[in-house]
C-alpha cells in the first residue's frame, strides 16, 4: 500500500469518528444557567472559557462557563415564529365553555390592593372561576416547579408561562420556598404575569437571601407601581444597611397605596348609601 493511499484511508477514518463522535449541526440543546434561567439554542463550541450559543433565528451569543448549570440535547432550537403575536397580560382569549382562557380569576387582588388574595373566593363569594382541568394542571405544574431535577422545573415553567394569569394565586404560597431555583422561577413568573396581588410576596423577597430573586421581586415591582426606583439588589453594589432603607421605601409605597385605595372604597360606599337614601326619600314621597 503506498503513502497516498495510507493518507486516503487515514482521513476517511478521521471524518468518520467526526460523524459518529458528534452530533449533526441540526441538534439542538438546551442550555440551564446557575440562575435558574433555560436557554433553547444550538451549541456551536467553546472558546476561551465561554460558550458560544445560536439562538433560533435571535443570533449568536457567548456564555461563560462557570455560568452553566448543565446541557440538555434536545430539538428545541430557540427559532421563533415572526408570525407569532405575543398575548400581552391585559388581553383576553375567550374559549367556548371556558370563560377567559388568559384572564385573571376574579377571586384576585384587584388593582386596587383589595380582594380575597387568591384563596378562591371571589368578592361576593363567589368560587373563582376556573376550569377543573386547568385548575389540576396547574397544581401539577406547581408541583414540579418545586422539584430538584432540571428539566422538571424548566418543563413546568414553560406550561405555566403559557397558562399566565390564571397560575399566579397558585404560585404564591411557594414563593417563599427553600429551594432557590424555585424561587427564581416563581418571581420569573411574578414578573411576566403578577399584578397587585404578588406585591407582598416580592415586599418580601426584596430581602431574600438569592441575588436573582431579589433582582426579580424588584423588577416585578417597578411593572406593578409604575415607579422606576432603583434598588441594590446584588451583593456587591450595596451593603444590606443600603438595602433595607430601599425595601423601608417600597414599603412605604404599598402602605399608601392600600391607604388609599381603603379610602376610595369607603367614599364609594357613602355615595352608594347617600344614593340609597334618596331613592327612599323620593318613594316615600310618591307614597304620600
């Protein structure tokens, strides 16, 4: 066998431990950041300590190493359909037999910092109004959000984030959980999808113990209030002195709000009896 062929058969091999030792361009991965954040894109390689990721259709990206929690292989590429509107918080999609499939169960805290806080009665009594189906899925969902293992919580996330208002009052009894990543995922949530009646809970996590959740309960609230107050939330811009005079202040914030919103109702209900009682000074009248 002379040289040239020994140099053809030694680079066939070559390119076919390449074929078989890596995966066709066309995997794609997911990528589970520390944070607790999931990222569908395809691994293109590393370089100099990062990797280097394409997102569907976004771009690419570079990622540190140390940031990455572990690599999924799977088919989701991250592409996004352009075609595809984004259903904002305050839209509804009625579904025959359903009600609103997107909208907030009545038995919310409404905008004004009043109602029964999600625990299914509504102001009147009523039982919220949800679907069996999708109350149970939900639950399901919740549940996994609490679990160890990765793509449990990821999987659940991306449900949760599809169902959107309707999960928030199942979320908040968890958002204090011991579990870091499911905090973070909760206040993910929080942030796309809660209204007043998450307020507490991210008045709260303002001074947990995981950077990216306060980074999220402060985000949350700024949506919420429309304030654009700045709060230290990681560990090295602030001491926590620093810190708790920011959370005094969001404090105060929610404090009036509710102040505010107890005096409107009170005002509300004595124009309503004052209202009452001249109807009954006219029919008496009438009467007369």
């Amino acid at each position: 066998m002379d040289s040239k062929h020994t140099a053809s058969c030694i680079a066939l091999l070559g390119a076919t431990c390449i074929l078989f030792c890596f995966p066709p361009a066309a995997a794609a991965d997911t990528v589970f950041l520390k944070n607790g954040a999931a990222i569908d894109c395809t691994v293109l390689g590393t370089h100099e300590g990062k990797v280097i990721l394409r997102i569907g259709n976004v771009g690419r990206t570079e990622i540190a190493e140390l940031e990455i929690e572990n690599i999924e292989k799977n088919d989701r590429t991250g592409y996004v359909d352009p075609g595809r509107a984004e259903i904002k918080r305050d839209e509804r999609i009625d579904v025959p037999g359903q009600g609103p499939k997107n909208g907030k169960p009545k038995g919310g805290t409404g905008r004004d910092g009043q109602g029964s806080g999600g625990d299914g009665e509504g102001k009147d009594g009523e039982a919220d109004a949800i679907d069996p189906e999708l109350e149970r899925e939900i639950k399901e969902a919740v549940d996994e959000l609490t679990r160890q293992r990765t793509t449990n919580r990821v999987r659940a996330e991306r449900r949760l984030t599809e169902i959107g208002v309707p999960a928030i009052p199942y979320l908040i009894p968890i958002s204090h959980h011991p579990f870091d990543r499911t905090r973070i995922a909760v206040f993910r949530l929080f942030k796309k999808h809660g209204g007043p009646e998450v307020v507490e809970s991210c008045l709260t996590a303002l001074e947990d113990t995981d950077p990216f959740v306060r980074k999220l309960a402060w985000e949350t609230l700024k949506r919420v209030s429309g304030k654009s107050w700045e709060f230290p939330w990681d560990d090295e811009s602030a001491s926590a002195a620093q810190r708790s005079r920011s959370v005094t202040k969001w404090r105060k914030w929610w404090t009036d709000e509710k102040a505010r919103a107890e005096a409107d109702a009170a005002a509300r209900g004595g124009e309503k009896a004052d209202a009452e009682a001249e109807d009954g000074d006219d029919s008496a009248k009438k009467a007369e």
